[in-house]
C-alpha cells in the first residue's frame, strides 16, 4: 500500500445486485465515490480489478477498494485564470487550456482547474466527488484543451452525472492524426481498460472486460502527412478518442503515450514547441439539470493547434 492510501476490504452483502450499489452498501462509500474509484482502477472483486458499475456482483464475493487520501479543499484556493464559458448558480463551463490538471492527484497537489474553481466559486461546489475533487463530473486530459462544465450544486452534480451515465452528452473533439483514415468517415468501437503491462496507459480489451466505447469520426481536412478529424463520442471512456484512433492506424501527433508521430513531421512539432496530443474538446452539449433547458457550447481550436494546422496545409 502506498503512503496516504487506505485499503477497505469486505464482501457483497446478502443482496447482491448492481456492483456499484452493492460495494456502496458494504463499503460506506457513495455510488459516485465507487464508480469514481472502479474508473481509476482501484477496486477488484475477488482479486480481480473491475470497472462496469452496473455488472450483477454476487452474495458474499470478496472486494477490495484502494481509497487514496483526499487533500482538505479549504487549503487550496487559488487565484489561477479562467476561461468561463458560462456560468449560473447551478454549474460552470470552462475553456481548460492544455496543460492545467483538472484535480489534484500524486505529483499535481495545486495548480490545478479545482483549485481555480476553488477560489473562482468560493464555496459554492458539489461536495459530491469529495473534498479533492469538488464538483467534478468529468474531467479530461491534462494537455488536452476544451471545453468542461463543473457542478456547483450537488442537484445539478446528480443531474449531469445521470446524463453522463446515459450518453446522453453531446461532445464532439477535434484532433489532428497521423495519416489519412480511410474511409474518410467512420465508426470504432472496441472496449477500454487500464492496460495490465501500464497502469497509466489504456487499452483494447476484448468483449466483456473493460468498457464498451464507440467513437464517430470524420475527415474535416487532408493535411500534409496528417488529416484534422471530428471525433464525436457515443461514450466518454479515459483516453478514449486518443486509444480508439490510435487503433485503426492513425494516432494523433503529439501523443507521447499511444503513437509515434509520422519521421516527416517531427520536424515541425520541435520548431513549434508543440509536445502535446493535438486533441481539442471543441462541442460540449446537455440538458441543464436544473431549469431542463438544452444547452450547447463550442470552443474554438486553440492558437497552437491552429498554428500546427497552418503549418501542414497543402
């Protein structure tokens, strides 16, 4: 066990039923909590690492939850910069530039989106995803940019949480890939789990393990040695657009985790600077939880993808 973590060991009570119900049950922990923990790897049932909340979990099998020390929320407000979207007294969105982290975790305790938000909403978060991650519903990679919405209360936290849940999110990515997909237009699905060789990594499982993920895509622009796609997710899985494209031959440039960048291309990353994924969350759509409204936002790219654009075109 690692310092700052707590083990909770137990077993399914005499129920049974849903996964994330009955580890809640047995373990003290909220629903939220669990699906939280089960999606970052750290609950096994019977010895084995689990992530669909709603799989049958079975009278009396043993579990284990790995429960990392949260850190206390009213010690790290920060004045950092945002870029607010929207905002009510229900839920913000932000514009996350790359590079901020979206909730403290080991190696990131401040400078992260919670502790602007912190600071930027005094107070006023969901308490749902706990004191180190208030307000949080979804998150998305620390050098990915785009578009996030955050929850102020815990009604409109439970109200994008069932949406999520549900697919029912409207989100739609731009990344700039290696290669041209062919055909121009298409759809991948593959299930997701935490990789068994690398705990930080991602990858394609075979059916019945992992998460079922489904990813749309299409060619908004040929580029030279590399095309711009639209990427709109079916499901919302970790890394999902980046492990999905990645699968069928054309990882997006700049990630140093699930693909080479294409030799004639490097060049042009070092001479911008640019060492990320070129990925973008640039359409963000829900049904407001509160006032049941439907609303929809769009993100432009950002200045360096743009400039990686304008740098490969023909």
């Amino acid at each position: 066990m690692r310092a700052h973590e707590n083990i909770i060991h137990g077993q399914i009570g005499a129920d049974g039923g849903r996964l994330d119900k009955a580890l809640a049950d047995a373990s003290g922990l909220s629903r939220e909590r669990v699906k939280a923990l089960m999606g970052e790897g750290r609950v096994t049932l019977a010895g084995k690492p689990v992530s669909q909340a709603s799989r049958k979990a079975d009278a009396g099998t043993p579990f284990a939850i790995t429960v990392p020390e949260a850190a206390p929320a009213e010690a790290v407000a920060q004045d950092i910069p945002l870029n607010v979207v929207f905002e009510d007294e229900n839920l913000i969105v932000i514009d996350k530039p790359a590079g901020l982290v979206v909730h403290p975790a080991a190696g990131n305790p401040d400078g992260t989106l919670v502790n602007a938000l912190l600071h930027h909403c005094r107070g006023q978060l969901s308490g749902i995803g706990g004191v180190a991650r208030p307000g949080i519903v979804h998150r998305i990679d620390k050098d990915t940019s785009g578009l996030l919405v955050v929850a102020k209360t815990d009604r409109a936290h439970e109200g994008l949480a069932v949406q999520f849940a549900d697919h029912s999110i409207e989100r739609a990515y731009n990344a700039v890939v290696g290669g041209c997909p062919v055909p121009a237009a298409g759809t991948v699905t593959g299930s997701i789990a935490r990789s068994n060789t690398n705990r930080k990594k991602m990858a394609l499982v075979e059916d019945g393990r992992g998460k079922h993920a489904v990813t749309h895509y299409r060619t908004l622009e040929l580029l030279k040695g590399a095309t711009l796609v639209e990427c709109r997710l079916e499901t919302g899985r970790t890394h999902q657009v980046r492990v999905h494209m990645s699968s069928i031959g054309h990882a997006l440039l700049g990630d140093p985790v699930y693909g080479r960048t294409p030799s004639a291309i490097r060049p042009v990353l070092q001479r911008l600077n640019f060492f990320r994924q070129a990925l973008h969350a640039a359409e963000l759509g829900f049904i407001h939880p509160v006032k049941g409204e439907k609303v929809h936002f769009v993100s432009p790219l950002p200045d360096d993808m743009r400039t990686l654009i304008d740098e490969l075109q023909h």
